[in-house]
C-alpha cells in the first residue's frame, strides 16, 4: 500500500481533492446565501482570507486537508530518511508537507477569482467547480504524461476520479443555464458564451484523459494512435463533434463506451447550451 502512494502520489492527491472539492461545492451552497445577508456581498467578493477562514470551518474540509498533508508527510518521510537523519527528515516531511498541501487548498481559491474575473459569473460554487475541474485534470494529465502503462488500480482510481470531474462539469452546465435564466442575474450573452466554450474544452480534455488512461491501461484499445495524447485529444474532438473520419478506432468495449459518452456530451452540450443562449438573448433583448 505504501508503495503504491509513494508511486502514484500524484494520483492519490488527486482522489483526496476530488473529495475535497465536492465538500466545498456542497458547503458553498449554504454559504453564499449567508454571506450576502451578513456581510451584503457574495462569497466570491469577500477577500481571500475570510474565505479561507469561513471554508475551514467545514468538518470534512479539515478532515480531507489532514488526510493530504498525511500523505505528504509519509511520502516524502520515506524518501528522505534514506538522505538525513531520521529526526531531520521528519521534521522537514511535516513542514514541506503543510507547505504543499497549503498551496494545493489555495490553488483552487486563486483560479476561482482569475475564473470570476474572466467570465464575470458571481457564483461561488460555479467558480470553485470550474477551478476544482481544472485543477485535477491538470494533476490527472502530469499523471498520465510521467506514465509509460498502468496498472488495474491506476486505471479504475484514474477513471473514478474523471467520472466525478464529468458529474461536476454536468452540475456547472445546469448552474450556468439556470443563471442564464434568472432575471436577477447579470450574466450577459457575452459572458455565457465564455462558459459554455470553457465547459465544452473542460469536457474535451476529460473525456481525453479517460482515452488516455484506457490506452495506457491497454494499447490495443485505440488503433491508429501514434503520438499518444495529442492523437486522443484529437480523436475525443472528431468524435465531439459527430465527424467521424475513422483514422483512429476504438476497439474494446470499454473505449467504444467512452466514444458514446463523448457523442452523448455533444449532443447534450449543443442543445442546451444553444437554448441557454438562446434564452439570455431573448432576455436581453426584452430589456432594450
């Protein structure tokens, strides 16, 4: 088991933020009601160390960030006792591993702001699942790049964790639709468009990774594959877009899953999102 973390630590990291990440989307739902009544401005306006503050005060945030810096510490323990003196070395696992785990927990509040600034929506939770996505599959892509083939468990954690960035990008298209339909929102056809592109990219490189990681876990899975992840991002954007030239080809079941999840999330990209468009124009023009 120890082998496992300290081989795949980017991994388990991974499935810890992923936990963490639904724990905060969940306690921002209560929070930002709150917040606008107590303080007159929403989470996302609050400055940031009040929002550290008031997001720790969550049980399982705690817990989660605990659990991370754990990991931190056995890792790095096991890898530089060998080095220092094992006093020194546990010393330096703690303070490197509270370090890490800080700027892990802080990276997905910095996202959230540039995010709110860049597309203008003041939600929160929105922001945090757009930067919590982002965040692990960025980890999930170093993964996969530093990997030459995986193994049963690398495949099914790896798989469990882009299953549960998919769900998040399926509650944000529904809480970008539902902004975009509220008259008391002030999301503009402009700032809708930029979501809907960042959902759609976010979707694309997911449904990339989870090709990926099929193709490392099997290489007969996808035939035609010469250049790794540049031809699976390539094939997952064919395939989103319904084209379809048939230069690469899923073989198994498992990748020809993925292939109708990818047609099923295009389907149901374009028609939403072209009614969410749709309904924020007709709102806008009601007002002129």
């Amino acid at each position: 088991m120890l082998n496992f973390i300290s081989e795949n630590l980017l991994l388990c990291i991974t499935i810890l933020y992923v936990i963490m990440s639904f724990a905060v989307s969940i306690k921002l739902r209560k929070t930002d009601l709150k917040n606008v009544n107590k303080y007159g401005k929403s989470f996302m306006e609050m400055p940031l160390k009040a929002r550290n503050k008031l997001l720790l005060r969550g049980k399982w945030i705690k817990l989660i960030y605990i659990l991370m810096s754990v990991l931190f510490v056995i890792v790095l323990f096991c890898r530089l006792y060998k080095l220092i003196n094992i006093f020194a070395a546990a010393v330096l696992s703690v303070v490197l591993a509270a370090l890490t785990a800080s700027v892990f927990f802080e990276f997905i509040l910095i996202i959230s702001a540039l995010l709110r600034k860049v597309i203008a929506v003041n939600s929160a939770v929105l922001n945090v699942m757009f930067s919590s996505v982002i965040l692990i599959l960025a980890m999930l892509c170093i993964n996969f790049l530093t990997n030459s083939a995986a193994d049963t468990s690398v495949f099914i954690l790896s798989q469990l964790c882009l299953a549960c960035c998919y769900i998040m990008m399926l509650f944000a298209l529904i809480m970008v639709l539902r902004e975009a339909h509220d008259d008391s929102s002030r999301l503009t056809l402009r700032n809708i468009w930029k979501s809907a592109f960042l959902i759609i990219i976010l979707f694309i490189f997911d449904l990339s990774l989870m090709s990926g990681y099929c193709y490392l876990y099997n290489t007969s899975s996808f035939s035609g594959v010469e250049n790794g992840i540049f031809d699976l991002i390539y094939y997952t954007v064919v395939t989103f877009a319904t084209v379809g030239f048939g230069d690469i080809v899923p073989n198994t079941v498992l990748a020809r899953s993925i292939s109708m999840l990818t047609i099923f999330t295009s389907i149901l990209c374009i028609t939403v999102l072209l009614s969410g468009i749709a309904g924020v124009k007709k709102k806008s023009n009601k007002r002129q």
